[in-house]
C-alpha cells in the first residue's frame, strides 16, 4: 500500500513552482500518493504570523529577489523574477485544483502547466478563459471542472484545506508533510528523499 505525502501549496507561490517537477519525480520514484492540498496563502499568514510580500520590510524583500535570482541559477528554469500577471488573484486557480481532485483526476499534469503559465509565459491565472485554455491542454473537461471550482462545496474544501494546514504545521507554500513531518519549502525536499530513504520514523516537534 503506497503511502500518501500532503502538498500544501497555492498557485500563486514561486517556491511552489520551482519544486514541482523535483516534487512529483520523487513521489514517482517513491511511489508516494500525492494529496493536494492549495491553500489561501493570505489565510494561512495571518494564523500563524506570515506577512504577505507587500507588508514585509524592504531588507526582506529584496533578499527574495536574491533568492530568487540563486534557484533559477541552480535549477536551470526559464521564469521571470516578475511576471506581467503576478501577483494575482490565486481562488479560482487553486480551487480548480480542489476541483480536478475532488472528481477523481489526477491534478499534476493541470498543476505543472499551470505554474509554467504564471512563471515562464507570463499568464493570467486570475482569467477564466486562461485557466480553462490551461486545463483543456491537460486533457481536462475545463468547463465542468470550472463550474465545480466555483460551488459552494469547493469553496468549503479550500478552506478546509487551509485549516488542516495550519493544524498540521504549515505556514507556507509549499509544504510537504510526511507521516505527520512538516517539510516547508522547495528546498527541504532533500531531507523528504532522505526521510523515504533512510526508513526512519517522523521526526515531530514540541513547543
């Protein structure tokens, strides 16, 4: 029986963008089942006291650039440091995802383009017809999953998706949580490989 690894993530993220491929390689090669999990960013900041770009200090966001600038370096990706349509509203882009989810597909293939879309092509995830154009080239019924998307029922699980990552230990995108471990950021995605490897049980923490 395959073990599951949650993906608390949103659309909106670079983070989330630059470990996706490296993400689904490993949950490939360690036949792990994937639960994804997008989240409001803006929500989960304010429960466990997150900043959104904007509010963070200068110092802060310039060394983001930095970084930013360092991981397309290191990983070779073709992404703008600032797309034409970023930031955007990520709502019905990331619901969309709940949505795949929820009616039985599989969402990385939707994920993958989509955050080619935002970071490499520069699109507008926050358009409805952008999004449905993204989800048709992954072979998806774009106007029934984008109905789904706005109903009061995925709107329930992308709140509740959310709420269980606060409680689970999240605080950012993305985060990958293990048999109860909490993994935050593309660039701890070394010690999940180690983690699948070693056989070891979850390292937990108390405060």
């Amino acid at each position: 029986m395959s073990r599951t690894i949650s993906y608390y993530f949103s659309l909106v993220s670079p983070w989330a963008y630059m470990g996706h491929a490296r993400f689904m390689d490993l949950a490939r090669r360690h036949e792990l089942a994937v639960d994804y999990r997008p989240v409001a960013l803006g929500n989960v900041f304010a429960d466990t006291g997150g900043l959104p770009l904007a509010r963070r200090h200068p110092v802060r966001q310039r060394y983001r650039m930095l970084e930013l600038q360092r991981w397309r370096a290191r990983l070779g990706l073709p992404f703008k440091l600032q797309p034409a349509h970023w930031p955007f509203d990520s709502k019905l882009a990331d619901r969309l995802v709940v949505a795949i989810a929820a009616a039985g597909h599989d969402p990385g293939a939707f994920v993958a383009r989509a955050f080619a879309g935002v970071w490499e092509a520069e699109l507008d995830l926050a358009d409805e017809a952008t999004l449905a154009e993204v989800a048709r080239d992954a072979g998806l019924d774009a106007p029934a999953l984008l109905a789904a998307a706005k109903s009061e029922a995925m709107e329930a699980r992308y709140v509740q998706n959310y709420r269980d990552a606060v409680a689970s230990g999240a605080f950012g995108s993305p985060t990958y949580v293990l048999d109860g471990e909490v993994f935050w950021g593309q660039d701890r995605l070394d010690f999940v490989e180690d983690a699948l490897a070693s056989g070891r049980p979850p390292f937990m923490a108390s405060v």
